[in-house]
C-alpha cells in the first residue's frame, strides 16, 4: 500500500472510528506534577573571549595545507573536541547531523550576545569553543569539530571540504554563501532565506569585520567588492520534517456539536465533514505533534477536554477531561516538537497555563499568569521556544505574554503588535522560524493582519484584508503559508491564504463546501 493510500485509510479510519460524548461527566484524568519554577538568567550566554597565537598568518582563510603544515603531530593528537552544547533543544554531535532550525539557532546565540569579530580570539560557550570571525562563526553554527589544531574552527578555505555547490534557488536555511579566497577577501555568511519575491536581497547571519556578529539582510550574492561568492550546502545539514500539505479543519456548529474536515492543499479538495462525537461545545482549539493532531475543547462543563488523532494509525485516543482543569471560557495550544502549550482564560478573566510532553510526560499542572477581564486568545511557539500569547482584554486591546522555556522566564503584559496597538473582537497567531504571523478581527468586523520578526523585534504594521461581518477567526500554517479561517455573522465560513514563498494572498473563499460554526480551529500534523 503506497503512502498516500495509508493516509487515506488512516482518515477514513479516524471519521469512522468516533463515538458520541456529552463533554458534561468526569473522567480520569493523568496525575498533575508541580510546575518548575521559572529561571532569572539571561538568554544571552555571555560566555568568555580569550586570546590565542593563532599557527598560520590568516588563521580564518587558511588552506588545509597550510594548517597541517603549521600543525606539530603532538599537537594534532593531544587536542580534544568539545562536548556537544548543553541547553539547546535536540541539541546535535560534533560533526555529526544538524538540523536547518539549530543552526540558526546556535548562530543566533552569538548576534544576541554581540560577540566582536576577531581572527586572534575564540569564544567559549554553551556551543563550544570556536574562533571569533566568519568562518570560525559558521563553524560554531554547523558545531564542526574545533582544536588548537585547526585554531579553533574551519576556514573559507576547508569550508569547501564539508559542503557541496548548490543552485541558488535550492538555498535554504543554513545553508551558506562563500567566497573560498585564501587572501583578504575571503569570507562566509548563512542564509537564513529570502527577504524579496525577486530573489535579490536574502536574510542571513554572519561574523563581519566591522560589526561582529550580525543579522541582517544582504543583497545576493553579497555586496561588490568583496570577491566571487557561490551557494553551498553543508554536507550533514539535515531538514526538519514537513508539515503535510493537509489542513485539519474543525468547527463548533451552533448546536455544540464538533465536525472535522479535511483539506488537500496539492489536490485542492475537501473530504466531507465527520460528527467528532462531542456535543455541548463552547470553544474549540488543536495542533499538531508529530503525525498527532490534537484537540482540546471547553465543555458544557467550562472543564476541558482532549481528544487526540493519529494520522499515522488512523486512531482516536477518544475525549478524556485535562486533570484540574480550571472553569475556563476560551483555549489556545501550541505545540514545539513533541510538547504542548496550553493556555486558557478563566472564568475570572486570567489566564492559566500547562504544559505537556508528550514523547514521555503529564501535564505538569495549572499556573495562573494574570490578564484583565481577558476574553478571546491566540499563542503561536517560535523556533527560539518562546510561546507568544495574544488575549483581546477588557477593553477590546490586543495584549501580549511571552513564555520563553529556553530562558524559562515569563514576560509581563505588554500591547501586542505594531505601536499604538489594536482593538479587535477576536484575534489568530501562527508562526514562521522566530517570526508570527497574528490576526485580528478589528471592531469593523474585517480581518487584519501584521508580522512581527522577534529576530529584530519590529512589526510591519496593520494591513486591512477585508472579510467584512467577521466575527471569529483561526489560522494554521504550513510550508510558509498562513491559512486563515474566519466565521462570518450568519455563522458561515470563509477562508483566506496567505503564501509567504511568493508574497501573495487569494481572495476569500467558502471551504470545505461550506458550513455553520460558533467556533473552529485548524492545523497541521507531518
């Protein structure tokens, strides 16, 4: 049976295989741990600078010739590699494989610590140990071995020993832009994508002469005068499982009762809607852990529930109640790798978090994180581990908590998005490497929407894309592009896609041939 035929057994399997629940009765429930209580360090590993005799003259373009040549046998004997970094999520080996998303994020560590540029000094860290100019930079980022033998990192040089040439529109993420020259000029920056639609300025990561480590956009190759540079690929770089092209729609029709259907984005058709066994439904939110997507719903009850579907297996794990479950009236999870956030509004108008993962673990109980008269909420994860959370409070603003588990530090409430912030009904987040994509429904009952990038922390300001008589809206993303559904006054609903890959957005559109909702919820599992 091919792959596609699994996956089609699997969701026919998951239509098939619910049963009806009235979400009013209490179940057992997994045990709760106490929270972890939250960390004051820094994010910034402040790390430490030293000095050292470097063996060659130009000890950031040196060829390998000129390295062995310099390097004595006890020297390349007795020098041992560092261990692998402690504190970074599926942290790799040296020299062994490396996903796209660590790479940026270990050379994200060094532009937030302003680390100088220096061809004589190396840094010591949570990466390891490495020289402080461009290539050593890109050796810190891939984790590449790195000795007194070889002065604490690669060179432009050796560089071309660990990668291959690539085409330009085969760059991604990690990859590289080197120019090999032994002399002055040589030098490596790491693409970190494209920053048009025309392919002529990209983002990228680099450790420059006059500036240090930096993140900033480039135009392509890189600026004139600085010597020929070409597209590479390191050779144990490795790509992070795709999201299917498949959205999981799901919507709280007006008599409470849950439907799922499912979208095809590469055949363009929708399977009918499936009755999810459920009925008495307020509030409706899911995402996706691996091939598992997950559903959590607020009852009849104001307690929430679960219900989890494997789309490897085609099996529903069936609705089970969430141990100590606050009375809440909204919900909203976001999930990083195999773990789940969870973020709720009390009755009371405050929000409480849990979290659980769920390669091996509970929920590890409520915290209460404050909020005034909250109503409505979002929370989208970004690859830096920081759950932004977006509430519309009292007042109607859209305001911001930021939950950062690598610093495990909470922020406080603060406006969320563009200055002088945005009143709406309701409001959707997704997100994209360490940009979010967030959405509102303003009081006018159109959609908006703005980017904020927390790699250079600016937002690019509201946009007015329509919709008019809007009065909920959710959204997931995949392959870089954001899907927006939204539910109009008359309960119907609409769609709106958003491709980040071309910079173009379709008109609005009926999906999955139409239906009534009071609530929906959509994503995407691999």
């Amino acid at each position: 049976m091919s792959h596609a035929q699994r996956r089609t057994s699997a969701i026919a399997l998951l239509a098939a295989g619910l049963a009806s629940v009235v979400l009013t009765t209490t179940v057992p429930a997994h045990a709760a741990q106490p929270p972890a209580p939250p960390s004051t360090a820094d994010r910034a590993d402040q790390g430490t600078i030293t000095p050292f005799t470097p063996t060659v003259p130009n000890p950031t373009t040196a060829t390998r010739a000129q390295l062995d040549a310099a390097a004595s046998p006890v020297r390349k004997k007795a020098s041992p590699f560092l261990a692998a970094p402690q504190g970074l999520a599926a942290a790799s080996n040296v020299a062994g494989p490396i996903s796209r998303a660590e790479v940026i994020a270990r050379a994200r560590t060094w532009v937030a610590a302003g680390v100088p540029y220096s061809m004589t000094n190396y840094r010591t860290d949570a990466n390891g140990r490495y020289r402080t100019d461009c290539s050593g930079f890109v050796s810190m980022a891939w984790h590449l071995s790195s000795s007194s033998a070889n002065n604490w990192g690669e060179t432009t040089g050796t560089l071309l020993e660990f990668t291959s040439s690539i085409a330009k529109e085969s760059l991604k993420p990690g990859d590289i832009l080197l120019n090999p020259n032994p002399g002055a000029s040589g030098h490596v920056v790491i693409f970190n994508g494209w920053a048009n639609a025309e392919h002529t300025r990209y983002d990228a990561y680099e450790q420059a002469g006059s500036v240090g480590a930096v993140h900033r956009e480039i135009p392509y190759p890189y600026w004139s005068g600085h010597g020929t540079f070409s597209p590479r690929r390191y050779d144990n770089v490795i790509d992070e499982p795709q999201l299917t092209n498949a959205v999981h729609l799901q919507r709280i029709a007006p008599n409470g009762e849950l439907f799922n259907a499912e979208g095809d984005y590469a055949t363009g058709r929708w399977s009918g809607w499936s009755n999810q066994g459920a009925s008495q439904l307020k509030e409706v939110t899911s995402t996706g852990t691996g091939a598992v997507n997950r559903t959590f719903a607020v009852g009849g009850d104001n307690r929430i529930y679960e219900n989890d579907g494997d789309y490897a297996t085609g099996k529903w794990s069936g609705w089970y109640a969430l141990a100590g479950s606050p009375e809440v009236k909204a919900v909203s999870a976001a999930s990083d790798g195999n773990t789940v956030h969870l973020v709720a509004i009390g009755l009371d108008g405050r929000l409480y978090n849990s979290d659980r993962d769920f390669a091996g673990g509970n929920w590890n109980g409520w915290t209460d994180h404050g909020g005034n008269g909250l109503k409505r909420l979002t929370s989208a994860t970004t690859a830096d581990h920081v759950n932004h959370i977006i509430a519309v409070d009292a007042n109607d603003q859209l305001m911001e908590l930021d939950a950062d588990y690598a610093a495990r530090k909470w922020s406080d409430w603060q406006v969320a998005g563009p200055a002088g912030g945005f009143r709406a009904q309701d409001v959707t987040a997704t997100a994209s490497g360490n940009t979010v994509h967030l959405g509102a429904i303003g009081l006018d009952g159109n959609w908006y929407n703005t980017d904020g990038d927390f790699d250079r922390g600016s937002w690019n300001g509201w946009w007015n894309g329509g919709g008019g008589n809007l009065k909920r809206v959710t959204s997931a993303m995949a392959n870089n592009v954001n899907h927006v559904f939204a539910v109009r006054s008359d309960n119907t609903l609409t769609e709106r896609d958003g491709d980040y890959n071309t910079g173009q957005w379709n008109d609005w559109a009926t999906p999955a041939g139409g239906g009534d909702a009071t609530a929906l919820t959509a994503s995407f599992t691999q």
